[in-house]
C-alpha cells in the first residue's frame, strides 16, 4: 500500500471524528479536574449543578456521558448524588441518557479507534470471542451493565472492537442500566430523606451489587471466562 493511501486511510471521516470526540472528552475531563472548581467532590457537584438552574440537568448528563468514556471520573456516585438533587426518578432518567451516550460514544470510539489505541488510552483492553455468537454477547453486556463485574467503559469499547451489531448493543445497554441506575438514584433520594426503610434497602442493595459480581468472577458463573480477557 502507498503512502498516500496509508495516509488518506488514517485520516478519513470516521477516525476525525472519533478523535475530535476524544479530545473533547479530555479537554472537558481537565476542566473538570480543575481544583478550583472543585465539582468532582459530592457537595461542589450538588452546588455547582444547582447554581446552573436549567441547564444543570443537561450539565450531569453531559459529565455522566463523559463518566463512562473516561475511567477516572466515577458514574454510579454521581448518580447517587443525582438521586439527592432531584429524587429518583427524574434523577433516574437523567442518568440513564447520560450513561446510554456515554456507551455510544465509547462503542464508537472503539470501533474506530481499533484495539491499539484505545489500549495506549486506557492501559486495559477487554477481548470478546465471538464464537457464542452476538446473541450471547449481548446478553452479557446486558447483565454487565445491571452490575458492576467489569468496567462500563471498557465493556463499551470492546463491543465497539469487536464489531458487535449497534442495534443489539444499544438494546443491552439500554435496558441493562434501568435496573440499576434507579435502585443507585433510589439510594441518594433515600439518603437525602434518611427513612429507615430506604437506608435498609440501599444497605442491601450496596451489598448485593458488591458480593455478587465477586460471586460471577470468581466461581465463573456464566462462563465469562471462556468468552471475557482482560489485558
């Protein structure tokens, strides 16, 4: 292959725009970790997305997208912390659009990017074996978005390597983040009321979403070691 074409090939539509998307993410990322600023604290999160009135709601959605592209910025408590800021419902489906982007965006990345790049950005990588098939595929992206057994963003980015269909991908992101988004939005909206009900509940949920991922990685429950490597 010719240089030019080499060239031509590197620096087309797909590859501009997935890194235009990058460089957004890492430009708004060292915003946000601006000390001064002091949003990425609980309390310095709750205030600066009240002080921005309407355009708070469109502000959380905006950094939980970026949550799941980037790893250093934590998703499920800044959903808790939604959960006290405007109760868990209306923080639920705040979350859920922002997560659901937020895997768009990396799925695209992923594919685009290919396994080397996004490798260099994340220092992990995750392998799908295709050999059972995308229905299966989806599947475990489905249980692994209800519970934490891997990162969100790297399932995101393999499923986007390993060419996973777009619809059955968004379909088993989709439905697998309601359950536990809102059991997380659920868990702020009890705090910020302290009923001994909720507190209750959150604690087993807490334990459940803890103990059980543990439980699928260490006994292989589902057989995610035959179809699942990280590097």
């Amino acid at each position: 292959m010719k240089r030019q074409e080499r060239i031509k090939i590197l620096f087309n539509r797909q590859n501009a725009f997935a890194l235009g998307i990058l460089l957004l993410c890492l430009a708004v990322c060292y915003w946000l970790l601006n000390p001064q600023l002091n949003i990425l604290t609980p309390e310095g999160f709750r205030q600066t997305v009240k002080n921005l009135g309407l355009l708070g709601p469109f502000v959380y959605i905006g950094i939980l997208a970026l949550s799941v592209v980037i790893s250093p910025i934590p998703s499920a408590p800044l959903a808790v912390i939604a959960g006290t800021i405007w109760g868990t419902f209306i923080a639920g489906v705040y979350s859920i659009i922002g997560g659901f982007l937020g895997g768009l965006i990396a799925y695209f990345l992923g594919r685009t990017l290919g396994r080397s790049a996004i490798k260099a950005l994340t220092g992990k990588i995750i392998y799908f074996s295709k050999n059972k098939g995308e229905a299966y595929l989806s599947w475990l992206i489905f249980i692994t978005r209800m519970l934490p057994i891997f990162s969100f963003d790297l399932i995101s980015y393999a499923a986007g390597i390993a060419g996973l269909s777009l619809p059955k991908y968004a379909l088993a992101t989709f439905l697998g983040m309601i359950p536990s988004t809102f059991l997380l939005t659920y868990m702020g909206g009890a705090l910020s009321v302290g009923t001994p009900l909720g507190m209750a509940i959150s604690v087993i949920f807490l334990i459940v979403i803890i103990v059980l991922p543990w439980l699928i990685r260490r006994y292989n429950w589902l057989g995610m070691r035959d179809i699942v490597r990280m590097e």
